[in-house]
C-alpha cells in the first residue's frame, strides 16, 4: 500500500501526526483530491500502487508538504468525508481532549474527587440502552471505606477497628494517618 506512513501535521510539534493509508488506486485519486490536485501527483510514476511504492520516499515528502499545512483532526476529517483512511496520532491528553468519537460518546466525564478536584475520569466504554452504565463516583481514597467494611461487612465492632488501627493492622503504625481516617475513628 502507498501512501502508508503517519505524516507530521500543523504546528509540527512532537504529537502532531496523521496517518494516511490508501489501500486502492480509486483511494488515492480521492486523497489527490483532497489534497487540491497538486501538479506532483498527476505524474505517471504516481499512477498505480507500484509506482508509489517504487517512489515512494519522494510521495511521503510531498504528502508531507500538504499535511503541514493542516491540523491533524481537520486533515482527518477531510480525509475520512472523501473516503480516505486517515486518523490523527493521539496523546492521553488528545483522546481525553479532543477526540471528536470519544467527545460524542461521553468516554470521559468530570467528576469532583475529594482531594483532587474537578477531573476528567474515564466513562464506562460501553453504552446499554436498557440499562445505561455511567460513572458518577470518583475513585476512593485510601482506607475510605475501612469502616464500612470492617464494621458493616465483617461486623466488628468500633472498638475493634480503633484497635487495627492502634496496632498496625489496618493501617502502618509509624505513617501518619489522613484526617478522614482519624475522623471514622474517633
């Protein structure tokens, strides 16, 4: 296949890639289209698979050429309306940021977390119609729910759980403990 390469896009920074993949020689007349018809692609050297290949350090270049001067979510956009494979090299931060699919299908929402704030958590990937899945409660902190399970499910009493504590069996003796743990203890 050629063109098959990822190619850097506007700004050029260290993320800023797109990869671009013909599979026929029809997939890369449309990709000569959405690149405006260059005068370079018309050569017959560029005309079937094997001549891209042949050439194919020369083609990456000038692809290369036009894709600078696009972003790689709008030179993905094009690409794919005109019915060429193409998607943007992501970061974490671009797939959590930016990501058009992910941003429709609400794969990361905004939840309070209690030390850290306002962030951004991964939703459930999945989307059931008849029983919706969703995210709404941030991770906990540690040992959040030691009273719950110690009191609740094991059914100790209070004064036991202040023992673990006391004794290093819940909790590391010589670490200092959080304020919401000395507050289910007292």
């Amino acid at each position: 296949m050629a063109p098959h390469n990822a190619y850097r896009t506007y700004p050029g920074d260290y993320n800023d890639w797109c990869v671009i993949v013909c599979h026929s020689n029809d997939e890369w007349r449309r990709l000569v289209q959405v690149m405006g018809n260059p005068s370079w692609a018309a050569a017959p050297k560029f005309a079937t698979v094997a001549g891209r290949l042949r050439h194919q350090q020369e083609l990456d270049e000038q692809i290369e050429a036009w894709s600078m001067t696009l972003g790689k979510y709008e030179l993905t956009e094009r690409c794919q309306a005109a019915g060429v494979r193409a998607l943007p090299v992501q970061s974490a931060e671009d797939r959590v940021e930016h990501d058009p699919q992910l941003r429709d299908r609400e794969m990361y929402v905004e939840i309070e977390h209690p030390a850290l704030g306002r962030r951004k958590v991964q939703n459930a990937p999945f989307k059931l119609s008849k029983t919706p899945a969703s995210n709404y409660l941030p991770s906990p902190l540690i040992g959040q729910h030691t009273r719950e399970i110690v009191e609740g499910l094991l059914g100790y009493s209070h004064e036991d759980l202040r023992a673990g504590f006391a004794d290093g069996t819940l909790w590391p003796v010589k670490r200092s403990r959080f304020p919401y743990m000395e507050e289910m203890l007292r």
